[in-house]
C-alpha cells in the first residue's frame, strides 16, 4: 500500500545542483516560457502553444491535487526555475505512476541537472510514497533523455510506434519503466 500523504504533503527535495520545490503560482511566468521553447515542444511533443491563462491555473491549482506530485526545479545557489517535473497517473492498487520532466530550455541540458532530479524524485518515489514501479513516454529521438534515464535504471518495455506527428514526420515513443529493487524487465 502506497503512502498518499506523500503526494499530498508536498515536498522540498534538495540536491547538488537541483532543488525541487512545489510547483506553484509563483513559477508561472517560467513554465509560460517554457511552453514557448520551441525545443522544449518538440521534445515532449506539446502542438500548439500554451495561454497563459491556463499556465497560471495549472500552477495555481498544483498545491490542492492530491493524487499527483508536480514539482518545480530550481538551482539552489540562486532560486532560477529550471524545468519542472511530476509525478503522474497515480495507481494505488498497482503501486506504481507515471513520471515526466521537462527542462526549461535546452542551455540547462547536458549539465546532470535532469539526471539528479529524476534520482531525487525516483528516491521520494520508491521511499516515501512506496511506489513499486514508475514508468515514462520518451521519444525515440531524444538519445540524451533517453542515456539519462538508463542511466538511473530505467528499461525499455514497448515502443509504441508512430505515436508523434512532428513536422510531417512520424516518431516513435519508447516506454521506459524502473522499478523500486532495480530488476530489469522481462
């Protein structure tokens, strides 16, 4: 049985490079822009462009979800909001949920800045909540998402072929899933 005051209780998760804090009203303008980023879209295969609008209810409303953990990433030398990441489709019964992250734009790539989010959320996913299985959506072409997450266990299960249209080019996705006693999967 999963703790579901963890997902309720928002937590302030603390790293090297990385702080992850509740995403919140106060991150709005940063995950506006980041839904602009062009390569940010791409990457996750956002079509159209966010309203602001709906970007200030999304990170107004983050705080009351209680079945969901949606946090903002922040360099702790200096408070800048660098992504954001959550944690998803929350399955009690099943012990498991769904995970995404989303730097804020492509200069905060390659530094391990995505790397030690994931480990400090994968920490909180496994110790606190209890979760037993935690899965992600990666497109195939993001070979340096995709290096990232192998490299904090997850596996590839399925790809789920053609499911991105971008630019009149179809792309497949990979489903990646790491689980809490690090077994590969069958």
């Amino acid at each position: 049985m999963i703790n579901t005051s963890a997902l309720r209780d928002k937590p302030t998760l603390t790293g090297e490079s990385v702080r992850l804090v509740p995403l919140g009203p106060e991150h709005t303008d940063d995950y506006f822009a980041a839904g602009l980023d062009e390569e940010v879209r791409r990457l996750t295969g956002a079509h159209g462009y966010p309203t602001y609008e709906r970007a200030r209810e999304w990170c107004e409303s983050r705080s009351q979800s209680e079945d969901r953990l949606d946090l903002a990433i922040i360099a702790p030398e200096d408070g800048r909001y660098l992504g954001e990441l959550s944690l998803y489709a929350v399955s009690p019964e099943n012990e498991s949920a769904g995970y995404r992250i989303a730097l804020s734009a492509i200069e905060f790539t390659g530094r391990g800045l995505g790397k030690e989010a994931t480990q400090l959320i994968l920490r909180y996913a496994f110790e606190e909540i209890g979760l037993h299985r935690v899965w992600l959506h990666v497109y195939a072409f993001n070979m340096r998402a995709i290096a990232v997450y192998r490299s904090c266990g997850f596996h590839v299960e399925g790809r789920l072929r053609e499911s991105l249209l971008w630019e009149g080019r179809r792309h497949d996705a990979l489903l990646m899933a790491v689980l809490r006693n690090g077994s590969r999967a069958r």
